[in-house]
C-alpha cells in the first residue's frame, strides 16, 4: 500500500496515533470525541495548569464532565503533556489553538505560527494535520503549507496530507456537540480531503466534505459573520426603537411569530465570545487584499462595537430620570460571562460596560456564579460580590449584562431599587414596572 492507504487504513482500524494541538474550549472536547471513539489521544499544551488537571482526572471545561475525561485517562486512551516531542509519534494531528483579533483589529496569528513551529520539528512522512482554529480563508495554504511540507522536503497529499476543518463549539450548549454537529472538511488536495474524511469520520457522526481548505475556512467565516450582521441589524433596532419610544422587544416577538422569511435575533449589551465578534473582522482584513471593503462586516462590527457605550447612555439617562447622577452610584453589573450559563469571558460585553461606568464615575461591582474572578481592561482585578441579595439592595442600580437562568429575577426584581435590563431576562415581569429599565 502506498501511503495515503496505509494512513486511510490505520484510521479506520483505530490505531493511528492522535495528537491535539491546544487543550481549550475546542481542543479538549475534540480529544474526548477522539478518545471516546476508540483512538489513542495525547493532548498538548504549553499551560502546565490544564496538562496537570487532566492527567489528575480532572476536567476544566463546562461541557467536558470530569467523569469522562477520568474513565479515559484511566483507560489509557487520553494523556497530556508539555512537551510538544510527542508529535515524532503522532499520525494525525489537530490544531485547535486561539486565534484572538490585534487591538488594530488585524487577525494575531502567533498562537497558530508558534504551533506550526512546533509541529514542524516533528512532521514526517504519513502524517494528516488538520487545522481547526478560525482564520482567515488562505491560512491553511499559505501559512502551514510551506512550513510543514515544502520547506521539509515532503509532498502533500502523497507524503503528508493536510486540510482545515472549522471548528463549530458553542459553549453551554447540549443538544449540538463536537460529537453530532456535521463536521465541514476541506484539504489541500483530493487525498488530504480523503484522508482527513476518514479520520474524522470515525469519530464524528457526520462529515461534510467541501473541495478546498478555502472553501472550509469561508464556510465558518459566513456562519459567524451571518449571526454577527444580523445581531448587529436588531442592535441598530434598538438605538432606532429607543429614538421613536417603541418598545424593541415587542417589535421582536411581532415579527418572530412569522412562520417564514424571519429569523430571530435579540439586541444586547454587544458581542462576546472566541467567534462572532472576531471571525467576521479576518474576512473584512482578507479582503484589504483583493481591494475591497467588507461594508457589511465593518458596518455592523462598529454598531455591535458601540452597544456598550449605547448601554451606558441609557443607563446615564435612565439614573437622570430619577433624580440621580451615574457619577458617584453604587452600579451592580449581573452576569459577566458573554453568553449565559457559561464560565467563559472572552470578549464579554460587561467587561466593556463595567470600564465605561467607572470612567463615568460610578463605583462598580458584579455578580456572576460562573466567573469568581476577572481583569478589566484597565487589568484591574474584580471578585465576584459574596452575596448577591446584599449587593442587589445596596446597589442604586442593578444592570443585567448576561441573563443566567440561576438567577432569580423575581426575587432580585423584589429587592432592587432600579434595574436596567439589557437583555429582556425580566421578561413580563420587567415589562411596564417602574423599577425596571429595559434595552
């Protein structure tokens, strides 16, 4: 058999050698789907925090239970190292590692060249690698193609094959997993695509293959900049609503009760999260390239941008109203995390809305039962409030930022002097009542 056939064999026997690059929010999910399939799965990561939780059993991920990460580290079919050495042993290798926006806006690639790196002193003939972090359409080609292949002498799709395949977690959520969301594939070549479909396919229920990396890395950039411009339209709803004294949320559930042609979507605080406010912005700076300018994107990133300075506003004139000014007031922000019932902060909104009250002088704190602690972008260190009730029947003012179901709403609507609900969690109960404020 030549290679391409042996490789194809040994992922379909389960006895190729799984190596995945970066253990987060994507990479230890997709090593427990591997593991769980039958495959031998060594997870690597340079954070010596996570690589000594899970060979202790333990798991750090909501969506991952610790029960399962230890029945397969106790089985042997899931370890973790440092030492990025292993890779010389590994048949098939994922990339999952961050892929964050620069403060100027353009795509920080380092976290996949530092991976590619690596992996580059390890890459031998008979090995797929598969790149799974969000990027802009070109990367899998132009970045780890001439690293990985060209610049050792191997030929892809005959010595080595490689593909992208965009990774699709959303945090929180159980019905859609790593394990049955279709999985879109795209290689280099015809035999990259083969290979990476036989890989994949023995772990996930369903393979979508597509012709190109390219094509794979354009399909995830439109999934997110599709919900991003759509978020974007009903947060520029809100601003118009606001304007005209229309009540947004009303406006929303009218038309959601078209049972075609809608789609809905919710206004808030802004985006958060490793992909909707980030993924959009890689196409918009691709496309500098080509001469053209993503209006879409740009122009719905700039109202999703300022929703938190929209929100402050309000929250100003709200506080006006009753004879109160924001500078000086006791502001509790309820829900830290970007989406609820999660433990993850990445581009939180609150994060923006507790910087801009405290620049208008207000003395902040928040309440998240996820998140006990976090830095501001001013780096300062926040704790979590102890007591919630206490907090809510002190503060001058309760702004719900991240709607939790933990929450009790009705009991924090009993207590509270004034809320300011961003997203609607009140729900009836905020509609109409004095007390309450809503986006």
């Amino acid at each position: 058999m030549n290679t391409k056939e042996t490789l194809i064999a040994e992922l379909k026997a389960r006895t190729a050698r799984v190596g995945i690059l970066g253990m987060g929010y994507v990479g230890l999910p997709l090593a427990v789907v591997f593991a769980e399939a039958g495959f031998i799965v060594t997870g690597i990561d340079p954070d010596e925090r996570k690589i000594n939780l899970l060979n202790q059993c333990t798991s750090y991920i909501p969506d991952v239970p610790t029960g399962t990460v230890e029945k397969l580290v106790k089985a042997g079919k899931l370890k973790a190292t440092t030492d990025f050495s292993v890779l010389k042993d590994m048949d098939a290798v994922s990339i999952c590692v961050p892929t964050p926006l620069r403060k100027t806006g353009d795509p920080d690639m380092s976290f996949i060249m530092s991976a590619t790196e690596q992996l580059a002193k390890y890459i031998h003939k008979g090995m797929v690698v598969v790149l799974e972090s969000s990027t802009y359409p070109g990367t899998t080609r132009e970045v780890l193609l001439p690293k990985l292949g060209d610049e050792k002498g191997l030929k892809v799709g005959e010595d080595w094959f490689l593909a992208f395949s965009p990774e699709r977690v959303d945090p929180g959520r159980a019905d859609f997993t790593t394990l049955n969301t279709p999985k879109v594939v795209g290689g280099i070549t015809a035999a990259c695509g083969e290979v990476t479909e036989a890989w994949y396919s023995g772990a996930i229920q369903k393979v979508h293959m597509v012709s190109t990396a390219e094509a794979a890395e354009m399909a995830k950039l439109l999934e997110n900049t599709f919900r991003m411009i759509n978020i974007g339209m009903v947060n520029e709803l809100a601003i118009m609503c606001d304007r005209m004294g229309v009540d947004v949320w009303e406006v929303i559930d009218a038309a959601a009760t078209k049972p075609f042609g809608f789609m809905k979507f919710t206004p808030g605080p802004g985006l958060g999260g490793h992909c909707i406010p980030i993924d959009p912005l890689y196409l918009s700076w691709k496309m500098k390239a080509f001469q053209y300018t993503a209006r879409f994107i740009e122009l719905a990133s700039d109202i999703n941008t300022n929703m938190p300075r929209f929100v402050v506003s309000r929250i100003m004139d709200a506080l006006n109203e009753r004879g109160k000014a924001l500078k000086g007031s006791r502001i509790l922000v309820l829900g830290a995390a970007y989406k609820p019932d999660i433990d993850d902060i990445r581009e939180s909104p609150a994060l923006d809305v507790i910087g801009l009250l405290e620049k208008k002088g207000a003395t902040v704190e928040y309440h998240d039962p996820y998140i006990t602690t976090l830095r501001t972008h001013d780096e300062v260190e926040m704790h979590s409030v102890p007591d919630l009730m206490t907090a809510v029947r002190a503060a001058d003012m309760v702004v719900i930022v991240t709607n939790h179901k933990v929450y009790d709403y009705k009991a924090i609507l009993a207590e509270a002097r004034f809320i300011f609900d961003s997203r609607n969690a009140l729900g009836k109960l905020g509609k109409d009542n004095p007390k309450v404020e809503r986006l």
